[in-house]
C-alpha cells in the first residue's frame, strides 16, 4: 500500500493547488480593495455633504439675521481636492433646475455645487434659500482690519476655484433699510 504523500499523484498536483489558492488569494484582496475603495469614497461624499450642509445653514442664517456666523468647513477624506474638486455657488436662472434642485418653482435660484473630476464621485447639490439679488461682495466693501490682521482675506465663492477648506466668516453687511442682502465672507487656511 502506497502512501497519499508519496504518489506520483500528490506531487503532481501540488504546483496547481498552489497556483489556484494564489489566483483565488488574488482575487479576494483585489476585492476588498474595492469595497474598501468605495466605502472611503462614501465616507467622504458624506463628509462633503454634511458640511456643505453647515455652510449652506450659516450662509441662510446670516442672510436671515443679518449676522456674522463664523464656521470651518474641512470635509474628511480625500475626494475634495483644490486640483481636482470644485465647490460654489451660483445663481441658476433656468426654472426647471430651481424645481428639480430646490422642490419649488422659482425663475432663478442659488445653488452650491460640489463637483470632482476623479472618476466615480457624484456631483452634489444644496439649494440655497436666498433672495433672488442676493450679492457677493470683495475688497474694498468688505473691508475689515480686524479679520485682516487675523489672517483673513474675502473671497467670492461664486468664483470657482476661490472655495477651499479652511475657516470662514460670513457676514450680511447690508445697511438698514438695503432690499437685497450684500454677503462678505472671509477666508483663512486652517
């Protein structure tokens, strides 16, 4: 009688159960890259989603109350890049976008987008509620030495590229009695 661990069968199919324990070890890590790959991506676009959120609420808050709400805005992960990811505002004049992003018909709209060019990130949307001539203002109107010497500068965030991660201040300066909100909002990195 002839052992298992000597036949000419054992060691001849040794080399192939080595390679197919290889290819299916392969496979499964290949496959938990993925999943892991696309949990982080969740994890980020949920991330991106909760604070634009924060914005969009300190934004309507200051519109609303005519104050000055400080708030950062840093999204975790890696899917909000300033090379491949923008985010602002803009204000949309096609009434069919208003209702389908806002849920309510309007002729015109402002929106905050997140977009990314890296494959397999959706593009987001929040409608803002803000009046229809709502204005964004820079230097000089904006002017502020104490949030200058702060480290603060004041951006336009309906200019793409100008909204990045970092601390924001934003403040409805409109003079008593203005009918259209005039929105500064200052910018520091973090």
């Amino acid at each position: 009688m002839k052992s298992i661990f000597f036949s000419e069968y054992g060691q001849a199919s040794a080399p192939f159960e080595l390679m197919v324990a290889v290819i299916i070890m392969s496979f499964v890590m290949v496959v938990g890259y993925m999943v892991l790959d696309t949990v982080n991506t969740q994890v980020c676009l949920n991330s991106v989603d909760r604070e634009m959120t924060e914005f969009k609420l300190a934004l309507e808050d200051s519109v609303a109350r005519m104050s000055s709400t400080p708030l950062v805005f840093r999204p975790e992960g890696t899917c909000f890049s300033s090379t491949k990811s923008t985010l602002k505002i803009y204000n949309e004049e096609t009434p069919s976008v208003c209702s389908a992003v806002c849920g309510f018909a309007a002729n015109s709209c402002y929106i905050m987008v997140f977009s990314s060019k890296t494959p397999g990130i959706s593009t987001k949307r929040k409608c803002l509620n803000l009046p229809a001539f709502t204005s964004f203002q820079e230097e000089p109107t904006c002017a502020d030495s104490v949030l200058q010497g702060q480290g603060y500068s004041t951006i336009d965030p309906t200019i793409e590229g100008k909204f990045l991660p970092g601390s924001y201040i934003i403040r409805n300066i409109s003079p008593a009695g203005h009918p259209f909100p005039m929105i500064c909002v200052w910018y520091k990195t973090v």
